[in-house]
C-alpha cells in the first residue's frame, strides 16, 4: 500500500524554539494532505488542510501564525510549530489522499507514523 | 457533547471471537472512517464509506444513513486485532474517542 513518513518521529526541544515536521508520501502523489494532533488518552483532532500550491486551510480554533504549513510539491508538506510551548506537546499525525485512488479506494487516506513533540 | 460516540469504550475478546465496534454521529455526513491506531501511534485507514457495507479480510464496516449509525465487525479475531479503533465523519473529521480493544490468546 501507500507510505507517508514524517521525520522527526520523535523530538523534544526547548520552550520557545520552533520545530518543523516532515510528512512526505513515498509513492504517490498527494495534492492534500491533512495534519492532526492528538492528546494523551484522547482522540484526533484535525488541526489543518495543506493543499499543494495554495495555502492551508485552518480549523477552528488553530492559530494559522503558530502552525505554519507548507505544502510546497506533491510529496512534501510541512508543519512548523513555531515559538513552541510545552501546551504544544501532543503526537502530530499527517495523512495524505493518493489523487489517483481519490474516494474509489476503500482507504481514502495514508497516515504517516505521527511525531510525538516534547516541549520542555 | 461529542458528535460522534463509539461504543463500547474498551473491549476485551477471546482468540477467535466476533467482534463489533459501534459508531454513532448527530451530524449530516457525507462519509465515515474507521480508522485503526496501533499502540505506537501509527494509523491505518481501514475503510471509508458513504452507504451499505464494505468488506476487506476479516473486516466489514457497516453504515445506516438513516439511523446515522455504522458498525465494524471483526470475524475470527486475532491477538494482532488489538488496537484502538477510531471513528471518523467527514466533510466535518469529527471524530470518536476511539474504542480500545484487546484480543487474548
């Protein structure tokens, strides 16, 4: 099936500092990717819609200044977590729809490993 | 209030058993995921579907517009099963809390 990786998988920094997360799709080629936190004990939370070529499309209470999304080839979308906070500290999951499978696959989307951040 | 609730909370099964998952929502949807989350995080997509039922191995997802109520049915459950399975509702992605199960040799 289809990979996505994201890099970290796993890091901890500093209060203040900014951290930038990787999520690529290996083999496909992805014109949106979606980005996720997820608390201890707790559910997903859809935090974005990264679109290649255009800007991401924030949900609800999520500060577009703080996570910054790039989403800037078919295989590449980032989020950076800038001036990090130890609030931000949560496991980060992306995921990314094939554009050739689009809604006639019965798994729609591919869902890297997740990036658990620590902000000390 | 949660717009979509998945029962039960936590399920443990015998090698072997049926199992299902139950996914309820309050909200028009034009879909529904399951979603399988292994306990080092990773996710898998298991099944996205808008009406009936879809089957892939030993699972079958399950979906009543109508009643707005899907289903995930595990068939001759296996200890590698144990994971938490989420359920999510698109165009919203609201999901459930996840239902942790746990499948005993």
């Amino acid at each position: 099936g289809a990979v996505v990786s994201q890099h970290p998988s796993r890091v901890i920094c500093k209060s203040g500092t900014s951290v930038k997360i990787e999520c690529r799709s290996l083999d496909f080629q992805a014109t949106t990717m979606f980005w996720y936190r997820q608390f201890p004990k707790q559910s997903l939370m859809l935090m974005a819609t990264s679109n290649e070529g255009s800007k991401a499309t924030y949900e609800q209470g999520v500060e577009k200044d703080k996570f910054l999304i790039n989403h800037a080839s078919l295989t590449l979308s980032t989020l950076t977590v800038t001036s990090a906070h130890p609030e931000d500290s949560s496991f980060y999951i992306c995921s990314a729809r094939d554009v050739v499978a689009g809604v006639s696959s019965y798994n729609e989307q591919f869902f890297g490993p997740g990036t658990r951040l620590t902000v000390l | 209030k949660n717009e979509v609730e998945q029962s039960p909370q936590n399920l443990t099964a015998q090698e072997g058993e049926f199992i299902t998952i139950n996914c309820s929502y309050s909200v028009g949807i034009s879909a529904l995921h399951w979603l399988q989350q292994h306990p080092g995080g990773g996710i898998v997509s298991l099944f996205m579907l808008s009406s009936g039922k879809k089957k892939h191995g030993r699972l079958i997802a399950t979906i009543n517009i109508q009643e707005k109520h899907s289903s995930l049915h595990i068939t001759a459950s296996h200890p590698r099963d144990s994971a938490v399975y989420i359920c999510a509702v698109r165009p919203q992605f609201y999901f459930g809390t996840g239902t942790s199960l746990t499948v005993i040799p």
